[in-house]
C-alpha cells in the first residue's frame, strides 16, 4: 500500500489471551494512530502516539511505535469477545496533510 | 453537530447514472477526509480537504470522481456515470486540524446494479 502494511492479515485468539498487531510505515510520520472498525462501517479513533514517544497506555490497550524501523505495534491485554472487529493504523503521509491507513487487522476473540 | 454525518446510508444505482454523497462533519473542523472501502478490503483515500481547499486529488480514481467543500463545512463528492467496480462504502471523516485525530461517519454503502 502507499503507506504501509499491516500484519497479520487476521488473528484468531481465546478470551481472556492477548492480541498483538503490527504496522510498518513508509514514511516520515509526526505520529500514528490506531482506529478499529465494527462491521465495515465507521471507524472510530483508538489512540495516537507521537514520533517523540515510544510507548503508551490507555486502558488494556498498549501501542509502542519504533521510528527508526518505521513500525508500530498495538497490543490488546485479556481480550474480550466484544474486542472482536478489524483494527487500522493511520498516519499522515511525509507528515502532510493525507491521513493513510494500512490495509488491517481482523481480529476474532472466541468466547 | 455532534459527529459525522453522512448521507444517504444506503444508495442504489443504476449503471451510468450519477450519484452526489454528502459529508457533514464536525462543527468547527478544518481537515476532511473522503475514503472507499470495498467488501473486506482497507481504506482507500479518495481526497482531503483543509478548509475549502483540496491539497491532493491524487486518490481520486478518475475522472469521473470528483468533490468539492464549501464554507468550510459540508463536502459533496459525486460520482458520474457510475460503473459496477464503484459500488463500495464510501467513508468521511473530519479532524480539527491535520495532524490530529480523525472522526468518522457511518459511511454511504453505494450499490451500482
């Protein structure tokens, strides 16, 4: 894609296990976001970690971002089956204007 | 208002006919985001706008595509002579300035039969 990938493409886990994502980026970044999708429709904002952080939290979510192999990872902590939908990250393309997203995340979380 | 809003929710096209989707986002928001989505793909960028202006086109398909803002508030892209390979749902999102997080409407499913 223009900006970058995602992996794995999809991740079946139990509840209660945690769930890793990873994005790479392309280019230069002053952040990246992390979105999640329910159902194909609307998407709703996660978190944004900036290029001069390395880690944060917001609740059982924890994103890492490693600017000098461009990539970011989104880790899910005692997942539940309502965690179960498609994850993106986005970021603005050479840190301009144009919000890019990577192709995905689907996540599926077994009762 | 109080989030995204995007209409119709749903449309059905016949081929060839053209189609207007409209975009209303947050109050107060300056940067706008259109995106297409096809059945279990990502999102495609279309095109944004900070206030009326439009600082890249370059993910409009063709020249069949096409958007415009004005007042700096509600964005209508239009889609003429609609072919099948366009029926997707197309995604806005706005942000209170670039750099910033994005808030989405709940998308227009376009269906061209």
């Amino acid at each position: 894609s223009q900006q970058g990938e995602e992996d794995p493409q999809a991740l079946s886990i139990q509840e209660g296990e945690n769930a890793t994502m990873n994005c790479s980026y392309k280019t230069s970044i002053n952040n990246l976001q992390w979105y999640r999708q329910n159902s194909g429709r609307g998407l709703v904002h996660l978190i944004l970690i900036r290029s001069n952080e390395r880690e944060k939290h917001s609740g059982r979510l924890r994103v890492t971002l490693d600017t000098s192999k461009k990539s970011s990872s989104l880790l899910i902590t005692a997942s539940r089956a309502a965690d179960t939908a498609s994850y993106f990250c986005a970021s603005f393309y050479n840190q301009g204007g144009k919000l890019i997203f990577g192709q995905g995340t689907e996540l599926s979380v077994k009762p | 208002g109080a989030g995204v809003s995007q209409s119709p929710s749903n449309k059905v096209t016949e081929k060839g006919k053209d189609v207007e989707l409209r975009c209303d986002p947050i109050s107060g928001h300056t940067a706008l985001y259109w995106y297409r989505q096809s059945l279990g793909q990502g999102l495609e960028f279309l095109i944004y706008f900070q206030g009326n202006s439009a600082p890249d086109k370059s993910g409009l398909p063709s020249d069949r595509f096409s958007a415009e803002r004005t007042g700096g508030s509600v964005s209508t892209l239009t889609i003429q002579r609609t072919q099948q390979e366009d029926s997707a749902v197309y995604l806005c999102a706005s942000s209170s300035d670039r750099d910033t997080e994005a808030f989405f409407g709940q998308g227009t499913r376009l269906t061209v039969v």
